[in-house]
C-alpha cells in the first residue's frame, strides 16, 4: 500500500515521503497513530505544493540572512565600558551587551547566541567576530570596545 509519511518512524520513512508499506502494517498500526495517509493523487498534489512552498520559504529566509550579513559589514558597534591602565577593562564585554549596542545602535535586533565570540574582549580597541545569521550564511561584525 502506498502512503505519505506525516512523520518520521523509525526503519520505514522520514516526514513527507512517499513509499510502500505492507497493508497490515499500515492499518494495524500506521494509521491509527495518525503517522500515515494515503497516497492518493490529491494528497500527493497537496504534498508536492507543500515542498515548494517550504523551499520557497528557505530561499527568502536565505536571502534575507544575505542582506543581513552585508549590512552587518558596514556597521561599527561601539560598546562603552569602564577601562583601567594600558587598555585594560574592568570586567569583559560580553555577547549580550553587543547585541544590546547594535539594536540601541542601528535598530538591528540580534540574538546573542548568534554572535560568535572566541573569548570575550577584555581591552579596548577594535575586534572583528562572525555573526551566524543561516546556516550557510555567516556575517561579519566591528566592534569598538570604547572607554566611558
């Protein structure tokens, strides 16, 4: 019997694939669960908009993580801290104050999980970290660790 995966299971099928499964299986168990359908030609109409419409969906998110990234590079985050001698803070600039200075900054609203930061800056001066906006896409921010 041939039928539509609605979700993962274990050895038979991954969501919103369509495959072969034995009839007892699928009526015994399957669909009862409600992790099967049919496969029928609306159903499978339906699935195949549903794909496109999610790959649609993944391409704007994509190209909005782009548009994102290259406006990240012309942007200078200052971040004003208190410093003792030779540089030195007190205390380190952290991933959340520097989303907390862009948005206060440049209106762009960031996670702080986002931010990519080996260490956290302890001197003042300029570093330069990696924003991870997508999955493929990684952006590139300045910030300017600033005495107050």
């Amino acid at each position: 019997m041939k039928v539509i995966f609605l979700q993962d299971v274990k050895g038979q099928g991954k969501r919103g694939e369509v495959k072969e499964v034995s009839e007892g299986y699928v009526r015994n168990f399957l669909l009862p669960k409600g992790l099967v359908k049919a496969a029928e030609a609306g159903t499978i109409k339906t699935l195949e908009m549903q794909k496109a419409s999610e790959e649609k969906r993944k391409a704007q998110e994509k190209a909005d993580a782009e548009a994102l990234a290259a406006k990240l590079e012309q942007v200078t985050v200052v971040v004003r801290t208190k410093a003792g001698e030779g540089g030195r803070l007190f205390g380190a600039i952290t991933t959340k104050q520097i989303a907390e200075a862009l948005e206060k900054q440049e209106g762009i609203k960031l996670d702080k999980r986002k931010i990519e930061l080996p260490e956290p800056i302890r001197s003042l001066g300029f570093t330069n970290l990696e924003v991870k906006l997508h999955p493929q896409v990684k952006g590139k921010l300045k910030v300017q660790a600033a005495e107050e």
